[in-house]
C-alpha cells in the first residue's frame, strides 16, 4: 500500500484516517477499514502469507501462527472479513469509543504502509528485476521463502516439508537436492551456504531461465509457510504428496487402480 491520499491509494497520515473513520456510524465498518488495509490482493480474505507478510515486524516468529489461528475460526488458512470483524469487535469490546477510534487510526496507517511480498510469479519475477542486481541476490530472496522460521539455516525436515510441496520430486531426489546444498555437510544449510551452492548448481542456466524459475519457486513456497506446521500447510503438503505419487505411477505404468483411488482421495479432498 502506498502513504499518498489518492483516490486510488488510501492515506497513511493519521490525521486523515481520523477523518475518514468519524463518517462511520459503527465499529465494524472502522474495522473493515483496517481489513481492507491488510487485503493487499482486493481477495475479500486475508491469506496466510499476506497476514505473515505484514506482522513479521510486528510480532515474535513463534508468535504468528497461534496469533493467525485466533482469527481464523475455521481453519481454512484464510482469514474472511467476517473472522477479522468478530475478533476485532470481541477483542475492544470493553473500550471507550475514544480508546478504539485511536487505536483503530495507528492500526490502519500501519497495514497501509505495510506491503505482502507478492506470491504471484509473475509479479514475483517483476520484483526479482527491480530489486536483485545479481544471481546471488536472487537466490537470498529464494531462501528467504524457505527460511519460514527465520532461523537463518534450513534443516531437512524444514527443506522436504516445503519442497514437497511444490516440486514433483521423490523423497530420494530430495534428499539429494539438499545434500548437494549442505556443502559441509553438517545437516544444516546457512544463508550463505545456500546461495553459493544455489548459484553455482544452475550456472548454466540462462539468466532468463534462471530468474524465472527461481520466481516461480520463490511464489510457491511464499503461498505455503509451513512454519509451526499449521494445518492447513500439513493439509497441501499431504495433497501435493498425493500428486506426486499418482504422476510416479503414471509414469511407470503402475497400478492403475491404485491411482484412480488416489485420485478418488485427492478430488475428495
């Protein structure tokens, strides 16, 4: 979101936001203020990844998920407006209107300056030529995706989880992907680690071809933040599993049955 007050992008000066919240005659359109200011996409529901975009500053790592949760009633991996409105409303139920309206103010000049790294690739492979000048800086932004603890090293377990889900690998291949990664072999990948090995694997790939795929990978794992195993992420990594194996068995012309009833599950969700 951008700090101008144009028709097309809403101010982020605190003195006319306190204008803009005194024509509302309830509390919930001030709250569904502060929602469109975290709906970035225009979607109607706040993802995962635009909540986790915009309070990583905000909050302690190990605090977004359970925060997350709090919001998401059902546990679909989304925030809809209606969840954010209940919560909000519960939550200042007790304070004067005068307490809630500033609140309310600092809250919205702070998610409209605030901005969710796009998931899109396409708009991913924009940003990547704006602000990556090299390939290193372009493999940084890659293991930023992947770091979803923000530990800065990557474990198996962190790199498989997300992997898996993205890429149709086997474990095995995986593996192999991440071993040639760990260049000292401690079981542990470091930013620096990664990004040397990371380069020099795809040195032979066109940079075109190398920032576009990169950008693709970078959106697909940004979309899925499996940090704190949160359901929902457990949920698209088993999914992903699932097509993974029926695309091995097709490919090595394994039991048809089989694969039907994989894909039984998978349409049933």
């Amino acid at each position: 979101m951008g700090a101008s007050s144009s028709a097309s992008t809403p101010s982020t000066n605190p003195r006319d936001i306190e204008k803009e919240i005194a024509k509302h005659t309830t509390r919930e359109q001030t709250i569904l203020t502060w929602f469109e200011a975290m709906d970035d996409d225009g979607s109607g529901d706040v993802s995962l990844w635009e909540f986790v975009s915009q309070f990583k500053d905000l909050l302690q790592h190990n605090q977004l998920m359970p925060v997350f949760e709090q919001y998401d009633k059902n546990g679909d991996g989304k925030i809809t407006k209606e969840e954010f409105v209940a919560h909000i409303k519960n939550g200042y139920a007790k304070e004067s209107d005068q307490v809630f309206r500033r609140k309310m103010v600092k809250a919205i000049a702070i998610f409209r300056k605030n901005k969710t790294s796009p998931s899109n690739p396409k708009i991913v492979l924009k940003e990547l030529k704006s602000i990556c000048h090299s390939r290193e800086d372009v493999a940084r932004e890659l293991f930023k995706a992947l770091d979803d603890n923000g530990d800065n090293n990557l474990s198996w377990e962190e790199f498989y989880n997300q992997m898996a889900a993205v890429k149709l690998c086997t474990e095995d291949e995986l593996k192999k992907q991440y071993d040639s990664l760990d260049n000292n072999n401690d079981s542990v990948i470091s930013e620096d680690e990664f990004v040397k090995s990371f380069v020099h694997l795809n040195a032979s790939d066109p940079d075109t071809k190398f920032r576009k795929e990169t950008a693709e990978m970078i959106g697909n794992l940004r979309s899925i933040y499996y940090a704190e195993s949160p359901s929902h992420a457990r949920m698209m990594v088993r999914r992903k599993v699932m097509e993974r194996t029926i695309w091995q068995l097709e490919h090595q012309d394994g039991d048809k049955k089989k694969i039907q009833e994989l894909k039984d599950k998978l349409a049933s969700g």
